[in-house]
C-alpha cells in the first residue's frame, strides 16, 4: 500500500506574500519567454473553449504542467522554452485528466447550488449584464453559496498537478496531500491570496487610465498586456508554492538570472 505524501509543518503566514515576490522575480528574469508560453496557452485554451465548450477545463491540468516545467528548469539554470507547456502530456495523464474533470464538476456543483439558494434561474444570471434587473441580494447570495463550495475544491486541486508531476503521486494520492497541505497552511494561502489580489488591483490602476486615453480597437490590446503577465505570475506561483510547502529544504532562492 502506497505511503501518504508528507509536507513540512505549516509556513509561517507571512511567506504567502514571498511567493509572490518569488514568482514575479521568476517572471522577470526571462519575461519575454513566459509571455510567449503564456499567451501560447491562453490561446489554445480559447481554441478548445470554442470547440468543446466546458469540456476544455478538461484540458487545463495537462497544460498547466507546463509552467511547472518551464519554472523546474529555470530553477536549473536552463531557458523556459514552449515545448515544456506539452510537457504534460508526457506526464501521467491517467492523474491528471481527472483533475480537470473534478474541477468542472465541482464549478458545476457550485454553481447550480447557488442558483438553488438564491431562487435565481441560470438564463437570469446570464442576462444579469444585458438587463440588470436581478435582485442584488439574490445575485450576491449565488456568488458566496458558490465560493464557499468552491474552497475545498480550490484545495483539492491547488498542489495536486505538482504532485502528479514531481512526486508520481496517483490521482488519489495527490488530492488527498493537496486537501491536507492547505488546510494545515491555510493562513499562509490565505496572504498569498490577498498578494495576488493586490498585485492584480495595482496592475488594474496603472493601466486604467490608458484605456481611456486609448482608442476603442487598441483597449483589447492594453487589456491582453495586463491579463497576460498576471496570469503568468499566477501559473509560476504554482511551482513556488509547492516547493516552499512539499520541498522547504530546496529553498528556491536561486534563480537563474532573477538575482
């Protein structure tokens, strides 16, 4: 029978804050590079959107493998290069296909939980922003009923495709270990969160007024500018947060070129 995957006692609160910083220096250092991955990766998941609709979440799990390679030999002193993002289909996909399916049923879970508590319909929520006739306190009764369903999904998935990855874990394996190392960091996880929003608001009030001063064809254009390096920064905080939780005595301090 196959041993649980231990992790390291609870990070103290305040590193939650220094995987971001990590992140962004990782970014940094080859920033061209994560660009091109990223908007590689966005895209195809927009092109698997169109074709397949929810199914593409499906597909998520596989590609975001890829950031964890690309930052893996980056750590190493080697170039993130475009073919780690297929890295994982080289990986064991038989673990981490369900994770996309565990994520898609979960969203859809949640969400038809919360439209059951709010009394609301699916077309009403949909035509919220077309017609803005739905009831504040309905809408606002869907967006917590659903998050507060998707936190131990958020929880369930946040180490497990790293742990598929690096520690050969089973599906099983690495829900069970990912579920455990958030509950026990939960405090740390949560500042990293707040950090991230910050960066995101930070990001969002710099470019505003551009937008603004911009014409109408080149927002699109500012906005991609702005979603492509947080996203980018979001997919390597991935690889941060697992190391500084699963491999503390690897600390990664280190980075080729992020000195």
């Amino acid at each position: 029978m196959s041993q649980p995957i231990a992790f390291y006692a609870p990070v103290p609160a305040r590193e939650g804050a220094e995987w971001v910083q990590l992140s962004w220096r990782i970014f940094r250092a080859h920033w061209p590079r994560y660009i091109g991955l990223t908007s590689l990766y966005l895209l195809l998941m927009q092109m698997c959107a169109a074709i397949v609709g929810p199914l593409c979440m499906l597909l998520n799990p596989i590609l975001s493998v890829g950031f964890l390679a690309a930052a893996w030999h980056h750590e190493r002193g080697e170039l993130p290069e475009v073919k780690h993002l297929f890295a994982g289909f080289k990986s064991n996909l038989r673990a981490l296909l369900p994770l996309g399916g565990v994520h898609l049923i979960g969203l859809l879970v949640a969400l038809t939980v919360g439209l059951l508590a709010s009394g609301l319909t699916l077309d009403q929520l949909k035509g919220f922003e077309e017609q803005g006739n739905v009831p504040q306190e309905a809408l606002m009764r869907v967006m917590l009923v659903t998050l507060a369903i998707t936190l131990p999904l958020t929880a369930a998935l946040w180490f497990s495709p790293a742990l598929i990855v690096f520690s050969d874990a089973s599906f099983g394996q690495a829900i069970g270990a990912s579920v455990r190392a958030s509950l026990a960091n939960w405090l740390s996880m949560s500042v990293y969160g707040i950090a991230m929003f910050g960066l995101t608001v930070l990001a969002v009030v710099l470019v505003s007024p551009l937008l603004y001063l911009l014409p109408a064809k080149a927002v699109l254009t500012t906005v991609m500018l702005l979603v492509v390096p947080l996203t980018a920064i979001r997919m390597i905080s991935d690889y941060v947060c697992y190391r500084r939780v699963f491999h503390r005595e690897e600390r990664v301090d280190k980075v080729a070129g992020a000195a």
